[in-house]
C-alpha cells in the first residue's frame, strides 16, 4: 500500500516488483500499444535480464502479460538485452535484440510473433539461423561493445538498414547493416556516423522528422526525402545520459552528417537513459520512451524491493527553427486530470510564496505561465558556465535578480523538504539567458539520496514570450518542461515528510523583481492502471 510504499509511482510506467532499465520493441498493433522492457524477475538490481512485455489502447494503462523474450537458445543463453521491433511489409512486426552467448560475446538475433492473429502478440519464436550478426575475427568488432539493435528503415533499394551501437577504443560508433530479407545481415563499409571520445554508444535510434512541419506530427521510420531531417539518439555509456543530433541523412552513401559535429543536445538533462521512438501510425506521431533509474541507494533499492520506472510516453518533434527538438507528454495522460485548480492572472512579488490548495500536490499535474517584467534588474552572467553547475551555486535558496522562480514541489509543512523547478533570467553578451534548474539539494531528509541538482538553458527570449512550465508530479518523480517542451529535466526524489497527503504545492519568486503569473492550471492526477497495481 502506499503507506509503507511511499514512492511507488501512480500513473508512471513500472512493473509490481523488481529492477527495470530500457524500454525494449515498443510499437502499435492492432490498434494496441506494445511494449517490452529489460526485467530483472529475480530482484530489485539489474541481472537476469529478460523482455518483459504489457499492452494497453492509451499509453497509460498497462495489462501485463507473460515475459516476450527470454534465454532459450546458445545465442541469448546469458541474457537478452535491448532491442527494438520493425513493421514489416503487410503489417507484421519482428524483433531484432542483443543476446548475450556462451562466450559471453553480444550478437544480434531475431524474433517474430507465433500467431499474428493474436493482438497481445503473447509468443515470439527465434529465428534457427540466429545469431544474425556476431563479432568475428574478419570484422574485428569489439564482442562486448556490440549491442542493442534500432528499427531498422528501408531504402529506395529496397535494403533494409539498421544500426548497432558500438565503439573502438574510445570512437563511438553506429554500425550500419544491410539485409533484403531481414535475415541476412551484411555490415557496410563504414558506420553511419561515429565521434571521436564519446565512448560506447548504447541503444542508438535513427528517424526522420519533418523540418517545418505542424507540431507533433510524425514520420514512418523509412520516410525520407527534400521535407525531411534526420535525428541520430545515442546512449553515451561514459556519460548516461541521452544525446541526439540532428543532421542530413544521405540515403545513397548512406552516411549521415549532423549539423553539430559532437552531440551536446540532450533529450532530459535529468535522469533519463535508453530512450527510444516509434511511429504511431494510429496518432501519426512519433513517440518516444525512455527509462529513470532510483535515485536511492541499492539497499534502499532492495528493501523496497524495485527500482526503475518509465517517464510518461512523449510526442516528439522538429522546432521551427530546425535547432531542436520539442517533447510533450502524450495527450492520453490529461484523461487522468481531475478537480482542476486555476488561479486568475497575479502578481508574484520578490520574496512571495503561494500555497497551490485543492490538489492531491503528491500525484499532480501543473502549468505554470511567468511574464517577466523589470529586465534590467537580471544578474549579469559575465562568463559563459555549465548550467548544471550554474543550479547548484544558485539553488532556490539563493536571492537573485529576476528569479528564481517557479514551483516547490512535494514540499512538506514547514519546508524543511521541498525540490524546487524554477526560472533564472541572466544577462549575458547582452541577451537574456534563461536557466531552468531542478533543485533537488533538499528534497530529503535521507541524505543516502543522490540529490544532485540538474539545469539547463531554455531557448525562450521572454521579452518576447512568456516563460512556461509543465510538472508531472508523482510520488518519487517530477517530470518537468519548461517553454513548451524546449527543454525537460525528470528527477528521482524520496521525501520524508512529504510523502502521500502531507506533500504540498507552492508557487515561489525569491528574486527581488516581481513577476506575473499569467496562467496556473493544476490537477490532481488519477491513479493509471499500471501492471495490476
Ligand atoms: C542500456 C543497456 C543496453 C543493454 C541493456 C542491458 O541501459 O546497458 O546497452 O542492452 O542495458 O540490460
């Protein structure tokens, strides 16, 4: 119960027990959404890993069904790690994923469903010639760095193409193979992209998006052309965090050229790794699932008895300005909104906190609107910083000009916890420079809780816009977006005190300008159906 499980999750993806990571082959059939995951059935710390696999028609109730894909034959007898599915011509869906073999090498195999008349697509069937793709000596690929297939896309040529993750001493690398027949895999000449330093790369994805298209609207997996730009999502293992670029994707050398030679955009400057995307034919959109891991310490992990949750599935999309991506929890997730709470347009005075009243603050969902007045009175940022460090010298705490402002959220009675999401406006080469920080310095009193602050910088000019923000709150997360899905920080937080109904909501400004708030909009959310909790 949630008395003696305080950070279960209510409406965020997680099994009723034990340690998850990736999000596996998700994809629509049917008229259903499918989707593995990487499942320890043994315990609350990664081992053991099998596919895991729950089905639901709104990608927020989750029926769980018997493990997809398991150890049963030499090439995945070790372990059946990441992967993802392929809709192949007619409507059929196959699975490509990394098995772990005898020798403890990684290699590629292939999967496809027992009975396509089943909609729950319950048994899945190795393909006799696995491994399709292994290590060898002739190809001098790396047998521990050599894993976890994209969906593949198919060429004018008619050549299916997919990636592997992959490096060589520190090259990150996506290898690329060709098959016509999806069993026969040939690698070609050279990978589809690398960079130097980045280490190995994990769970890649590669997919087409529109370039000043409508917003979230989506493309198939092999939709190319004048209309289209390509995103390459890398896992950096170094780093755990997930990095893409953006870039031209030239379909007959098959080489992709990213306008930024290093990846440097993240999808979540939070905790978030191992995402990836899939084409809902259903919403013609494209969506995107990613994996955040406990914050707690293992002992804490293990005493709870789970770890890992998903973050609420998101629409992703191309900016107008080409520069960036735009993600938004997907709209099924308002279903769950009730007892909406909004405030007339106010005026948020330096030094001011608000109580939010009227909404379960523990499992929430908040919209936040700021205009920003009195630009002259924002910091001066003389030299450029990292803006991660940037949150954690200036926390919630600590006065500035203009902000912080912002939301603390899973705040207990007399704020000796609270994690605070806020704005921070600076002056910088005389431009406003917008901080987004997640400040989770005092989210508990168990300081065993990795309570690293996260931040990032928001593409918004607010003196032309307003500054917004959108926070999922639920028990042990806070799912945050700020300027409309410019920039996403989710945190993992384990409070003492503001836990179930004692948790509570304020709006805070501690600069010394005031700002307006143009719109709050906040509901208390139900709980999901998620897995038979
Ligand atoms: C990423 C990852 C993948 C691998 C899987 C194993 O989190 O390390 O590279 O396939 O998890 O569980």
């Amino acid at each position: 119960s949630s008395s003696n499980q305080p950070y279960r999750t209510a409406y965020h993806f997680q099994p009723p027990k034990n340690w998850i990571n990736d999000p596996n082959g998700p994809m629509r059939y049917k008229g259903l959404y499918h989707l593995f995951y990487q499942y320890n059935p043994k315990g609350s710390v990664w081992g053991n890993i099998v596919w895991a696999h729950s089905v639901s028609k709104d990608l927020v109730n989750w029926i769980p069904l018997d493990a997809a894909i398991f150890p049963s034959q030499p090439s995945d007898i070790n372990g059946c790690w990441s992967g993802s599915a392929t809709m192949l011509p007619g409507g059929k869906p196959v699975i490509l994923y990394t098995g772990i073999d005898p020798n403890n090498h990684q290699v590629q195999n292939l999967a496809f469903p027992k009975n396509l008349s089943d909609p729950f697509l319950r048994e899945w069937i190795k393909s006799p010639k696995n491994p399709l793709m292994a290590p060898t000596v002739a190809n001098k690929i790396n047998s521990t760095s050599f894993r976890d297939p994209t969906t593949a896309w198919k060429g004018k040529d008619g050549y299916w193409r997919v990636l592997i993750g992959n490096k060589v001493n520190s090259v990150g690398r996506a290898v690329l193979y060709k098959s016509k027949d999806f069993v026969n895999w040939v690698e070609a000449k050279q990978p589809l992209h690398s960079a130097q330093g980045t280490g190995m790369w994990e769970c890649p994805d590669f997919f087409p998006v529109l370039n000043n298209g409508p917003i979230n609207v989506g493309l198939d997996t092999s939709v190319d052309g004048d209309h289209v730009r390509h995103v390459l999502k890398v896992s950096l293992d170094d780093k755990k965090h997930d990095y893409y670029l953006i870039g031209t994707y030239d379909a007959s050398q098959d080489v992709f050229t990213p306008d930024n030679s290093q990846p440097v955009l993240r999808y979540d400057y939070g905790k978030y790794y191992a995402s990836k995307t899939i084409f809902d034919d259903g919403k013609n959109r494209r969506v995107l699932f990613g994996w955040v891991n406990e914050s707690s310490s293992q002992n804490d992990d293990i005493k709870k008895g789970w770890s890992g949750i998903h973050t609420i599935p998101r629409s992703i999309w191309l900016h107008k300005s080409g520069k960036q991506l735009i993600q938004w929890p997907v709209q099924e997730i308002e279903n769950l909104r009730v007892n909406p709470v909004n405030w007339p347009t106010r005026l948020l005075k330096g030094g001011e906190l608000l109580q939010v009243n009227g909404i379960t603050a523990v499992q929430a969902d908040v919209e936040i609107s700021f205009q920003v007045r009195e630009f002259q009175k924002a910091e001066v940022l003389k030299n450029w910083a990292d803006p991660q460090i940037l949150c954690g010298m200036k926390g919630a705490g600590v006065k500035g000009g203009i902000g912080p402002f912002g939301l603390l959220v899973l705040a207990s009675k007399d704020l000796q916890e609270s994690t605070a999401v806020f704005f921070r406006i600076f002056r910088y080469q005389n431009k406003n420079l917008v901080l987004m920080c997640s400040d989770q310095s005092r989210s508990s009193l168990n300081k065993e809780n990795d309570m690293t602050p996260f931040g990032t910088f928001v593409d918004v000019d607010p003196l032309h816009e307003n500054l917004s923000l959108r926070t999922l709150i639920d028990h042990s997360v806070v799912e945050s977006f700020g300027g409309e899905g410019k920039a996403c920080i989710t945190s993992r937080v384990y409070p003492t005190l503001a836990i179930n109904e004692k948790a509570q909501l304020y709006a805070f400004n501690n600069g010394t300008s005031s700002v307006r708030i143009t719109r709050l909009s906040a509901w208390s959310m139900k709980k999901a159906n998620i897995n038979g909790n």
